[in-house]
C-alpha cells in the first residue's frame, strides 16, 4: 500500500515515485547492503578491520572488527580535529572521504573500542565506505547503487551527481525559523566544543541545527552520498527493502538474504544509555533497535533505521510488513511522531 500528500516542491506535488534524502535511514539501507554481501560470503563480519586498513589499528584500535564498527562500537562517535577535514555545513570537505578516513584511521578513539556502543551520527559511513575498499574494492555507493537496488528492484541510491536528478528530488524544508526556541532548545543538546557536538559535526556556534539540516540540498551533499546519511529513496523502496527482511529475506519468488543473516545481523548488540548524550541506545549488528525514546513500531522483533527530522524504514517481522516513510518537511523537534502514527496506522489495518 502506496499513500502520499503534499508538495515535493513549490512547482511540483509529492508522487509514488518522489525520493527525497533520508539522512541516517541511509544506515540501515547500508546496512543491508553489507548483510548481501556476508550472505554470499564475500564479507566476514568478525574480520578485523586492521587486517585489510593497517593504518586504523593506530592509537589502540587494533582489536576492532567490522561488526563493532557496524554496531557503532568502534569507540569513534567523533574525533580531534575533524573540523579539519569535514564539517556538516555545505558538506565541507565531504567530496575528499578518503583524507577523512585517514583521519579517523590515525585519531585517538574517544570511547574504548568494542566495549559500549555510541551513536556514529557521520562517522560510521566514512569508516564502512573505508573498510568496503579496502575488504572488496568497491565503494558502499557502488554496492548500494550497482549491486542492492537493482537486485531488489529499488528506487533508491546513495549520492545523486547529475543537476538533472537533483531537481527532480523533494527539496528539504525546515518548519521552523532559524532562531525558533524550540529549534534552540534541541540545539543546546549538542553544544558546541563538547563530544555530542563535535559527533554532530557541530562548528557554529548558534543556528548550525537549521542550516546543518538545509545541507541536504547542496550540491556537494548530494553528490557525495555519504554512508551514512546521503542516500535518496521513495518510500515505496524503503518498504519494498524491509518488506523482503521481515519475510524471511525472500521477494519475489527468491531468497536474497539468508534467515540466519537476518537473525544475527538483526540481534541485539548492545542496549543501554549512549555515554556522549545521555540518551538511550539499542543497536544490534548493524540496525537501530526500539527504546523508550525511540519505539520504532508497536510490535516486537522490529528493526530498521530512524533518520533525522522524521524519516523511517523498519522491518516488522511479526507482521510480515515492511515500512517506509520519507518526508521532505524536516521536523528537528518532535522527530519520529509522523512515522511512528503511520505505523501504527498500518498496523491497525493488518
């Protein structure tokens, strides 16, 4: 079931076909990508990641595997002098990710690796897009764009290069004013200088909420298609995705993921407060789990991703549904109350 409202444009309305950024729904589309990959053999999760990056065991980082990194337990949420080389704003320094990755490889980690888990807001897509070169000598937007979506048949991909497509993308609003309290009071949860901050890429000292959000309309944003947050989608792909998870990896008539794939890459990880902000966190192998803050869906077993300003793709395999929610409408104070309303909606109707 398709359903869409509202403008993807001032010229033009919102259609079955509209992809829009993501932002961290991208992890979870990332994240299946690589689950393809182990389930035909080509990627061992349990490898360390210094065998194939040697530069990354640097500063204590030596006993780190790709299923920490995954897990976001690679002790890398953020990272001395990242405003070097990348910041959010513009997307500043993005379209060079390998002297980004050389940076996170030689830095300090800032949380002991593979002992507690810390949300990697942009981290971890440097850090997989890295380890995908350097394991299978292709790019995690060469295994998304060439290998995931046409196999599944997804509109969806990570980056969009062509001035053609980028108009032809639901352009992000934000329904707030750069200097609306409420907007402010989100803001001071990631002030600026501290750890939460700097994860966030935060290098301004006020409004770097609202303008960090209205990036994903720049040119370099889009076309770098980082890992982590820049992929585009409709909703129809989210669902599709996610539907073939929550039915025991099979669509169309063929199984693409294996069921003992989708149990360990969707088991519990690590579950308990994120030591950079307070804040609950679940997350198993490679996916976000519901928490308090965050319920997902009201069923059990559910897993997907959440992403910024109120996008959704969750797998819901007590339902055998897969759900996808995309939004241009940027909302940076109540993030996942749409979303969660629809599902629940689907859910009733089921």
């Amino acid at each position: 079931m398709d359903a869409c409202a509202g403008d993807a444009t001032t010229a033009r309305p919102w259609t079955r076909r509209t992809r829009a950024v993501g932002w961290s729904v991208t992890k979870g589309i990332v994240a299946a990508g690589v689950q393809l990959l182990n389930t035909r053999g080509k990627l061992d999760v349990d490898a360390r990641v210094a065998e194939r990056w040697p530069e990354f065991a640097a500063c204590g980082k030596g006993e780190v595997r790709i299923r920490d990194v995954l897990a976001h337990m690679a002790g890398l949420p953020c990272w001395a002098g990242f405003e070097r080389v990348a910041r959010l704003e513009g997307a500043w320094g993005w379209d060079d990710p390998r002297a980004i990755a050389a940076s996170l490889a030689a830095a300090a980690p800032v949380l002991t690796p593979c002992s507690v888990a810390s949300y990697h807001n942009f981290t971890v897509g440097w850090l997989i897009d890295e380890i995908l070169l350097r394991f299978t000598g292709r790019s995690a937007r060469r295994l998304v764009n060439e290998e995931l979506a046409p196999a599944l048949g997804l509109n969806l991909g990570l980056g969009v290069v062509r001035p053609r497509d980028r108009e032809r993308l639901a352009r992000i609003v934000v329904p707030y004013g750069v200097n609306d309290p409420r907007v402010a009071a989100v803001e001071r949860e990631t002030p600026l200088g501290s750890p939460a901050g700097d994860a966030a890429l935060r290098t301004a000292a006020a409004g770097a909420l609202y303008r960090g959000a209205l990036t994903a309309n720049h040119p370099r944003f889009l076309a770098t298609g980082q890992a982590a947050c820049g992929a585009v989608t409709d909703a129809h792909s989210l669902a599709r995705l996610y539907g073939t998870l929550a039915h025991r990896g099979r669509l169309d008539g063929r199984a693409w993921f294996s069921v003992e794939s989708i149990a360990a890459f969707a088991a519990p990880a690590w579950h308990g407060t994120d030591p950079l902000r307070g804040t609950p966190i679940s997350r198993s192998l490679a996916y976000q789990l519901p928490t308090v803050a965050e319920p997902m869906a009201p069923a059990p077993g559910v897993f997907g991703h959440n992403g910024w300003g109120g996008s959704s793709g969750l797998a819901v395999p007590a339902a055998g549904m897969g759900f996808g929610y995309v939004t241009n409408r940027m909302d940076l104070v109540n993030q996942q109350r749409r979303s969660f309303e629809l599902v629940q909606t689907a859910l009733r109707c089921l």
